[in-house]
C-alpha cells in the first residue's frame, strides 16, 4: 500500500484512491464517482473513460440516465479489456479480477470500492440503447452482451466470424488425398528415430518421437490444422516437409502443383521462414523438381498477403469478395496474430484451401487483443499437434524452460541456483545496480568484450559471415526498452565498456564491427525490422553492412539504412524468432507489468548454450506467478455443448 491512501470524495461517498503522481496524463480527469477511484487507482486509464463517456454521449438522447455511472464504468472496462489485449469484460467478476496498472496498488483495496452488485449491473447494462443483448441482438450497437461479458460489438463479430470459419474448415468435407502417396512420403521425410516409448498409439505413431509425422499427415489430411510447439521442436522443419508432401500429391493425382502462400506477422519472421524452407529443401528427399518449387517459394507479411491498402488499417484488398487465389497458407509465428488480423485472413482464405497455422502458444501473444493460437490449441478443435521433443537446447537451460512453463516458481529458482548447472548462471543483482560498476558482472562484461574483440576482427579483414557468426555469440535481452533495467541504458553501458577496451572502438558513425538492428522495415533493401547486421570493411577501407541470411549474407550500403540501431542490447520482444549462443536476461524489478511468465520463457528459450539471468529472486519469481491469461470466448466458443 505504499504510495496510496485514501481521501473522501465528497458528495459521492466513493473513495478515491491516489497512486503516484496526481500529474500523469495517463489519469482520468473526466467522471466521478467509481470512474474516478479506479482512474485513481491505475485501473482505468484516460482513454478508457474518455471513450466511454463519448459513446454515452452518442445515445440516443431519450435513453435512460446514468445517475451513478454504472453503464460508463462497464463500457470503459469494455475499453480497457482490448487496451490490455483481452477480448472482453466479465462484469461479473470484475471487481475481484482486474489489476491495477502500478504494482504498488493494493488489489484488495481496488475489491473494497463500491463495486455495483453484479446481477443489477448486467441488467442495466443490457437495458441501455447502446447495448445489443446475445448473439442476436441488434447489429448497430458498440456494445455486445453475452451473459455476463460485455465486448466492444466489433471484437464479439470477429470473435464469432473465427468461431464460424474454423468449425465449417473443421467439419467440412476433407481434401482428396492418395493415402499411397502420401505414407510413402511420410516414410522418406520423416524416417523414424529412436522411439522414446515403445507403445506406439493406435495410428501406429510414436506420440513424442513422431510429432512432426503426425502434424505433417494432419496438414494433408486436413483442410485445417496447427503445428504448435516450443523452440527447437522441428516446426519449420515440418513445414518444409508439408509442402514437399503437398506437391507429392499433386504429382500423384495429375494436379497441378500447390498454390502455395507462406506468411508471418512481421518482415523478420517472414524473411526467417523463406531462408529456413530453402534450407531445408535442399536436403529433403523427394524429386528435384520439388525441391526447385520449395526454394522458389518465399513468405511474405499478413498484410502484403492480403494487399494492404496504405492509409487504411483495416481494409485489404483480399477478403470475402475477393479471396486469396492459394490453395495452401500457412502461417509462421501465428501466436503474435490477434483477433482482428486471424479474422480478416480467415475471410481470405478460401474454404477449399489448406490452412496451416505455426507458431508457440507459449511465447509472447499478439500485441492486440485476442490469443488466438492458445485459444484453438487448448480447445476440442481438431487438427492441432502439438511437438514435444526439443533439438536445440537442452541441459539445465531445458530444465528451467520447463519449469517455467509449468509455472513452478520453486523449480525455477532451484534450477537457476544449482551449482552443477555449467550452462545456466544466475546472479541475483539488485534492481538499481549499475552495469558499470556491479562486481558479479565482471562475466558479463568479459563475455561480452570478447564477442565484440572477435566480431571486430572479422570485420576488418571483411569476413561477413565471420563477423555474424560471432555476433551471435552473445546478446543481452531486457524486459523494457528504456529505464533503468532497459535495452537502451544497456546499450550505452556496453558501449562504454567496449571504447574504454578495444582501442579506436567506436570511431564515428560507421565502423568495422559496429553491431546492426533494424528498426523498420525496408522491402527495397530487403531487410526488415528485427533484422541483425554488422558493418564491415570489404575492402580498401569501403564500408558495407551484411546482414545474416542463409547461403551468402545480404550487403549493403550502410549510408542507405535509414532505421537503425546499435545492437548491444535488444527487447526480449525484438528477440522472438532468434537464438544465441549465450543469452543474458536482464530482468525488471518484481512490480514491471510487462515481467510475465510469457516474457521469461521467451528470454530463457533464446538461449542455445549458455543462459545468464540477471535479477532478483523476486522479480524471477513474479514473472512465473505471472501468466497472461486473456479473456475470450473463443475457446468455448469452439467447444461443442
């Protein structure tokens, strides 16, 4: 309860709750009563009750009064639910579950404001004219009531257009499939390794050493299927092999070859699914032929897919009307989709079309409202398989990946804390503690010094992949970007760290060794945002950047990049897709709200060899107690009564 305490608020008879600095714009400064104790007590921003309060204004103007604002607090809460990047508000259990932005409010106090009883609050809810009551209620409304869950309309229809469009792809009649063809195939990509139990399921399929057989037959098998699975279990592998299945078929049945769409969120991961697929394609065995249509094949954006139209956030040229001409999308990284996104791209695909969804519903959600990923893997839908055996890691980095995603805080500390782990190191620093000055990071900065001594050296006789190699040998990962434990007060430190040891270090803008990230992207240059390059001197003292791709690294002119970063330090969020050989995890303090369970497994599972944690035991421990669990109704929604 530090920092709070309580002041009447006069008429109204409603506590306020004063938290922080009284000046923050962030506060409400409009309403009264419970609209203005919870903006108080971080629960509610302004544009939370702003938006409310507008569309109160917008009613009709004979609708019933709001004497004790009982109607704004719903739908402000409705606002806030898709700010915090849930689906809706359940106004039944509101006063006990939400959570004040600032750590420092108590919850309990938050409880103890005077709440409306919650059968009278949905009542008035459902009886005001900007409300539409059940899936069918009236179609002009902002608001949508289903039982006791108050949705913004908007988010309930796409909701509901997902819901429709995965149970008709689930249930629909399959695609035609030469069972032949396709167990040969199987056969020849997916030879069978050691089984780790020797009672094989009813399909005759190791259910952990033959996850990937089993998700590849599903995508065949399926019009709609999901390839879940943490880092290093094998996704883009399968995917690779999906599509050589598919053109199998193809050439088995006289049908042309597969139209085929491959697609992620962002610019990195798209770039990251082409290289990875041409990678594999070289190896796989099937005919030439394939291997030549895998490695012609590249990923693009959700948005250039669908033919973003510059200046609309919500329009495409490909929905509905118009839907995509593939026959088979699949979809890289799809836990960073949200609602809206999955449902317009739902409305392009065709309903003849395979679509494969990819992607870790354990890794950091979508930065809009909705888990769509996590909704329909935990859900009865068919088609979902899940890879358990991990490639990449394994070791005590293994073991605490484990127990995090188990939320078990105790097993995290005792895996971080034992002593015969050569391969996790965890120093318990203070929130506050200087880089520059903190004796237990005498490690880090050595580890770090000896990475930048090895990519300058390779920069300057102008060895790309030399000097990219090595840039992945270690990389510090924070939880914010700036602050005292954030990527950019990092960056400055190591930079410091780096000119006071490696002479001529750091000399003007461009220079051998200076560590690339992308900060936006750039379609004409063909890097994008996420993207980590070097400068090298390839030449006669000519200065280029080389940014990592598999076979030969994309060079540049560094003059031409116009969004760039040092990369000394980077945002765990920025991490998502990549791996290093030792990562340093620098946590917040206990109270961040953006320190997760989430956010701490995505950090750890970046780690190939080497994991260094730095904070508290309590900041460690808040991360794992620390789930995001984001309300939606789309997971009983797809649940059969």
């Amino acid at each position: 309860m530090s920092a709070l305490d309580a002041t009447s608020a006069g008429a109204s008879g409603t506590a306020a709750i004063v938290a922080g600095d009284p000046f923050d714009g962030r506060r409400p400064t409009v309403g009264d009563g419970l609209l203005r104790a919870l903006g108080d007590a971080t629960v509610l921003a302004a544009a939370d009750v702003r938006t409310a309060l507008t569309l109160l204004r917008l009613a009709d103007a004979d609708a019933p009064a709001d004497p004790d604002g009982h109607v704004a607090l719903a739908a402000a809460l409705a606002v806030r639910a898709v700010r915090l990047g849930h689906v809706h508000a359940d106004l039944a259990t509101a006063a006990t579950t939400v959570a004040p932005d600032d750590e420092e409010v108590d919850v309990a106090l938050v409880a103890a404001l005077p709440w409306p009883e919650p059968e009278a609050w949905v009542a008035a809810v459902a009886a005001h004219p900007l409300t539409a009551v059940g899936p069918d209620g009236a179609a002009d409304r902002p608001l949508r009531l289903i039982g006791t869950c108050l949705y913004l309309d908007r988010y309930w229809r796409h909701e509901r257009a997902i819901t429709a469009d995965l149970l008709a792809r689930a249930g629909g009649p399959p695609p035609a499939v030469d069972a032949t063809a396709l167990a040969d195939g199987l056969d020849r990509l997916f030879p069978s390794p050691p089984p780790s139990d020797p009672t094989p399921d009813a399909d005759g399929i190791d259910p952990d050493a033959d996850d990937q057989r089993r998700a590849a037959a599903t995508a065949v098998e399926r019009r709609f299927s999901v390839v879940a699975g943490g880092p290093g279990t094998g996704k883009t592998t399968t995917v690779a092999r999906i599509l050589a299945l598919l053109h199998e078929q193809a050439a088995a049945t006289g049908a042309p070859p597969p139209r085929v769409a491959l697609a992620a969120p962002t610019g990195k991961a798209a770039a990251r699914l082409t290289e990875a697929v041409h990678a594999e394609a070289v190896d796989l065995d099937t005919d030439e032929t394939i291997k030549a249509a895998l490695r012609a094949t590249t990923a693009s954006t959700l948005h250039r897919l669908l033919g973003w139209r510059p200046g609309s956030r919500s329009r495409f040229r490909h929905d509905a009307a118009n839907q995509l001409p593939h026959n088979v999308v699949i979809v890289d990284e799809s836990s960073m989709v949200g609602l809206s996104m999955m449902a317009k791209l739902l409305d392009a695909v065709r309903p003849t079309a395979r679509l494969v969804l990819v992607g870790d519903p354990r890794q950091l959600a979508s930065v809009e409202a909705g888990a769509v990923l996590g909704d329909i893997v935990v859900s009865p839908l068919p088609g979902s398989t899940v890879l358990r055996r991990v490639h990449r890691f394994g070791g005590s980095i293994a073991i605490v990946a484990q127990a995090i995603e188990a939320g078990d805080g105790d097993a995290v500390v005792d895996a971080l804390r034992n002593p015969g782990a050569d391969d996790v190191n965890w120093l318990e620093i203070d929130d506050d503690a200087d880089p520059t000055t903190a004796p237990a990071l005498t490690a880090v900065r050595a580890a770090v010094v000896d990475t930048a001594r090895a990519v300058v050296a390779a920069a300057e006789v102008g060895d790309a992949a030399g000097a990219l190699e090595a840039l992945r040998a270690v990389q510090v990962l924070c939880a914010h970007r700036r602050g005292p434990a954030g990527a950019a007060r990092w960056r400055a430190e190591i930079e410091r760290w780096l000119r006071s040891t490696i002479p001529g270090y750091g000399a003007g803008p461009w220079y051998p060794g200076r560590p690339l990230m992308v900060t936006e992207n750039d379609y004409a240059l063909g890097v994008f945002n996420g993207d980590s390059g070097v400068v090298i001197d390839a030449g006669d003292g000519v200065l280029r950047a080389v940014f990592e791709r598999r076979g030969e690294p994309l060079v540049v002119r560094p003059t031409r990049l116009a969004a760039i970063e040092s990369l000394y330090a980077i945002t765990i969020h920025k991490a998502q897709g990549s791996q290093f050989g030792h990562v340093v995890v620098r946590l917040p303090d206990p109270g961040s709200p953006v320190l997760t369970r989430e956010l701490l497994y995505t950090a750890v599972t970046r780690a190939q060899h080497r994991l260094t944690v730095l904070g508290t035991e309590a900041a460690v421990r808040a991360a794992v107690a620390r789930p995001v669990a984001r309300a939606s109704g789309l997971t009983a929604a797809l649940t059969p009564p």
